[in-house]
C-alpha cells in the first residue's frame, strides 16, 4: 500500500496540513497527500545532494519530462519550447491573466471552485463572472455561451479536472468550449494540475489536444500528483500560435521555480509512474469506502467521482448550520468549508482522501460523533 503512514509519523510533520489545527484534531483537509516520498524522488534528491547540485535553475529538465510524460499518459504530442516553467499553477495562472487581458477585463470561473482561482483571476482588479457548474459537476454550456458574449469578458479559467467535483470534462465538452472561446475571442486558460490523477479507465483530455485551442494555455505541474507542493515548479504549456507570446513574458514568470523543484518533478513523471498508477487505484478505493460508509452511518449520497483524491460532499441532509464547523468543533475533524469554494455552498464539504482506509474511517467516526453529539 502507499497510503500506509501512521499517525505518528504523520504527526511529525509540519506542513500546513498538520499544523493548522490542534493536535487532537484529524486533518483531511488541504491537498496534501499522506504518503512516504516516491522512490524515484528520492534516488532523484539522493543524486543532487550527493553531487551538490543545489545552484541556479536548469530549466529544461521539467519540460523536456513533461513532453515525454504528456505523450505517453495522454498521446499529447508537445514542441518542447511549448512548455515554460513558472513558480507554480497560480501564480502561473495569474501572470498569464495580467499579462494577457486588459486591466478593466472580466475573467470567467466555475464555482463551486479551488479559492486561489478567485485570486487568479481578479488580479489587479479585473472582475469576476461566476459561471456555476452544474449539480453534477459539469460545464453549463449554455450559461458559459452567454457569458462568453458579455462584453468585457476576456478570458476563461477552467478547472480540469474540476476541484472541488472531481469532475473530468469529456472530448465534447472541451471541444464546445473551445468553440466559444473562438466565437467570442476569450482566452481559456486551464489549470491541469490535477490531470494525472484520476481513476482507473478513466480518460483526461487536455484542453490543448482539442482542435481550435491555439490560442489557449494550460498551467500544470507534478506536485499535485506526486506530493512535492514544498519544491516549487510549475509549467504553462502554450497553444501553437501562442509560443512566442508565451516566451515574450517577463523573465521573471520562469524564474519562480527553483532548481529543485525542476529536477526532482522531472524525475517523478519520469520514475514514478508505477507509483502513481498504485496511488490511483488505491484512492478509487476509498472514494468507495466512503461512499459506503457515508451512506451506511450517516445517511449521506455521495458518488465517486472520476478525478482528483478529493470527495465533495453535500451535508443538508444532516440538518445541521454548518457542517464544517460542527465536524471540527464536535468531532475535531478538519475538512475544507465548501464557502470556500463557492458562498452558497456552506451545506458542503470537501474531503482529502489521499490518506489511509484507516483515517478515512476514523474520519467518518468523527463525523458520526459531531452529529450525535
């Protein structure tokens, strides 16, 4: 198993994740995974020390494993001079808004949606438009083709896959959207951070491998997937008519990742992709274990979803004010507030599977106390 870290080990961390909160309380909350480092990412860490390669960035090594990575998961075939580095998706993404729309523009997202992208996309004072998902999680097309044609409107962050639905958009998705985005010349920009975990069988679809998207960038990185959140390193990846805008960008944009971040991400896509397909399926597991323990104790209609090691749970059946606050206050358990993801979402939670069947079981205990309580 790679989800088998105690609470002991994990405890002695200090990452955000666990230290936020009290000592007593169990966090499945911030997107961190508890998992021991990759074996790739620690021959690759192994090698830099020995040999004291700790200097300035060498920037190739991320998107020349990138390309290879992107080919062989997706069938992606990238230029290496496409892909850029960047400090990180949203710093990556908000340089690509500032520099690319005006400062009066409007830029569209989809909530319920990851906080940092209302920070993206506002920067320096541009607005918002709130285009909701759907209740199942998909793109509302429709309202997205209306919003496309407000005047202002200037460019478009997608979530893919969706954080927090976990929804993965299909081909025919993606290929509307693209079509829009022509209509109405808005450019998409598309995080895809989250693009090599999903579960088994399930396809990701680049936004860039649909026809129409030259214009169009995606912002990644390998953090997400193999647990390197602390070693900055991100990549925008440029539609084929925008290379050479890509490259005008301020030396500055490249050179917020480090060279760490660079090497030990580029030998994780490299010599972890065992690792990550193990990790996949054992996050599909439980995504089904707590569907079932969900629907077995509390009452609670939760579906797997086919993306992401997050669950997005709707509590209203459970009758309480607020959810998050009632699980951390009565059950000292820490899940994510779903108004942080969208203000009329504070009956929802988001939940961090990427831990031990154990702790998601200890989890739902806690939250079975908090109601009881």
């Amino acid at each position: 198993m790679i989800f088998d870290l105690g609470l002991d080990v994990l405890r002695a961390r200090t990452s955000m994740k666990w230290t936020r909160h009290a000592p007593d309380v169990l966090p499945l909350w911030v997107a961190e995974m508890d998992v021991a480092v990759p074996p790739g990412v620690r021959a690759a860490f192994d090698h830099l020390l020995d040999v004291g390669d700790l200097g300035y960035p060498g920037y190739d090594s991320l998107p020349q494993a990138f390309v290879r990575f992107a080919a062989d998961a997706w069938g992606l075939r990238l230029e290496q001079r496409r892909v850029m580095p960047c400090a990180d998706v949203v710093t990556g993404m908000a340089e690509l808004v500032d520099h690319l729309t005006p400062p009066d523009a409007k830029v569209v997202i989809n909530p319920p949606v990851y906080p940092p992208f209302r920070v993206s996309g506002s920067v320096r004072g541009r607005r918002l438009v709130e285009v909701p998902v759907t209740e199942a999680g998909r793109l509302d097309l429709p309202a997205l083709a209306e919003a496309f044609a407000t005047q202002g409107v200037a460019a478009y962050l997608l979530c893919s896959p969706h954080n927090p639905h976990g929804t993965v958009h299909t081909r025919a998705e993606l290929a509307e959207v693209a079509r829009l985005a022509r209509e109405h010349g808005v450019r998409v920009i598309s995080d895809e951070i989250h693009g090599p975990l999903t579960a088994p069988g399930v396809e990701f679809v680049p936004y860039l491998s649909v026809p129409g998207t030259g214009d169009a960038y995606a912002v990644t990185s390998a953090s997400k997937s193999f647990n390197l959140a602390a070693l900055k390193a991100g990549l925008l990846v440029a539609g084929d008519q925008v290379v050479d805008e890509m490259w005008a960008l301020p030396y500055e944009v490249r050179a917020g990742a480090s060279h760490l971040g660079l090497a030990v991400q580029a030998a994780a896509l490299d010599r972890d992709r065992d690792w990550l397909a193990r990790l996949n399926d054992e996050v599909a597991d439980h995504k089904r274990l707590l569907a079932r323990l969900l629907r077995e104790r509390l009452g609670l209609a939760y579906e797997p979803s086919p993306g992401t090691y997050l669950a997005w749970v709707d509590c209203r059946p459970l009758g309480l004010d607020d959810p998050y606050a009632t699980f951390l206050g009565r059950g000292r358990v820490a899940f994510n507030a779903g108004t942080d993801y969208a203000a009329d979402h504070g009956q929802w939670v988001r939940i961090n599977l990427a831990t031990s069947p154990a702790v998601v079981t200890e989890a739902v205990d806690r939250m079975v106390r908090a109601v009881d309580a």
